[in-house]
C-alpha cells in the first residue's frame, strides 16, 4: 500500500475480535527479509496481527536497515551508521502508522521483535517514543552508543525482553548484557536471558519469547 512505505507481510488474526486488536510488528537482522521471522509469529496468539518489515537497502540477497560504522574498531565494536540509522527508525514508524489505518490494529498494543540489526532498531525506537510501544523483545542485539545515554520519560515499568547468545559471534553475549542493565537503570521491566547459541534463535529463546509475547498481548 502507498501509505506504507516499506515492503511488508501481513498476517491477519485467525480468530479476530470485536474491534482493533493487537500487533506484533518484526524487524529482521542484517541480510535478510521480511519472510526470515515469520516462523516465530507462528507461535504467537491467533488474535495478534503480524506485520513483518523489510529493510530499506539490498545487502548481498537480502536487506539492511544501515550500513555499519567501524570507526571504533571490527564488528564487535561497530555502531549503526548515524544517517541511515535516523531514515530507517522514521520509516518504520511510517510504515507501522500506515499498518494501524490500513489493517485495523490497536496503535495502543503494538509490540516491537527485533532481531540482530532488527533489535538494536526496536531498543532505539523504544527509547525515542516509549508510549508508541507496549512491549518489546530483543534478539541478539546492543544498544547503540546514540541511544545509551537517554533518559525518556515513559519508559519505566515497560516490559522489555532481551535474548542473546553466548556462543553469538557477531553480536558478543557482553553487549546485550549491557543493554539489559541499562534498560534496568532506567526502570524498564526487563526480562534477560543468554542462551547457549550462535547469532540464531535457539529451541529455547523461541519458548522464552513466545511466552513472553503471550503475557502482553
């Protein structure tokens, strides 16, 4: 639709309700789609919305929601490339305003899942606009340096899952460690574990996170 301007999958409530119901709205990691989460909303409630987006840029068969900036060091180091990073979070709440009119979704129970690239943007919109969001759950992400340091208002008790994996070479269990004990210090609700995985959801992050989703919608 021309009102959302990125490309997308909606996956209707199976068993809807009287009026606007709930969403879960996914963001993918860097290099692939929209189709790539779409196995964990299959887990969810039947009276949810799914809306999975893509990334705004190619990268090797896939999508990127931001070039990386290594100026700090290799990939354990990197930071989201600031401009691309600003156009991609103003595109999905773009996107996620168009889906509320165009789908019928409650815009007071939306939920944001991110993994990887798709995690660290859902813990910076969830920063920038706390009241946008119910909920939150993020996979095998940080929290980027731009985002550390801010204080919003509206963002204490707001329940926040983080899931990282020891074995993850590519986002270290160390960074998503600190973005739960940030979000802590913020008075999140935050709800962390590390599983034994790579940069993948493993049997049991997948347990942990549909019933987390479960609980909030």
């Amino acid at each position: 639709m021309s009102d959302i301007p990125l490309e997308h999958v909606h996956v209707e409530p199976s068993e809807p309700g009287d009026g606007p119901a709930p969403a879960v709205v996914l963001l993918h990691g860097r290099g692939s789609n929209e189709q790539d989460l779409l196995s964990i909303a299959q887990e969810f409630p039947d009276h949810v919305h799914v809306v999975s987006l893509r990334a705004p840029d190619r990268l090797q068969g896939g999508y990127t929601w931001y070039e990386l900036d290594l100026s700090e060091g290799g990939l354990h180091q990197s930071q989201p490339h600031a401009e691309q990073f600003e156009r991609s979070r103003n595109l999905v709440r773009e996107a996620i305003a168009g889906a509320v009119e165009a789908y019928d979704i409650d815009p007071d129970r939306i939920g944001l899942l991110g993994f990887s690239q798709g995690a660290i943007t859902s813990l910076s919109l969830l920063l920038d606009d706390p009241d946008d969001y119910a909920w939150v759950v993020a996979l095998h992400g940080y929290l980027a340096d731009s985002h550390a340091d801010l204080e919003p208002d509206g963002i204490a008790g707001k329940p926040v899952f983080v899931g990282g994996g020891s074995m993850d070479q590519i986002i270290p269990s160390s960074r998503v460690e600190r973005a739960a004990e940030r979000l802590r210090e913020l008075g999140v609700d935050v709800t962390a574990n590390l599983y034994g995985a790579p940069h993948g959801v493993s049997p049991d992050e997948l347990q942990d996170v549909v019933a987390f989703v479960e609980s909030h919608v």
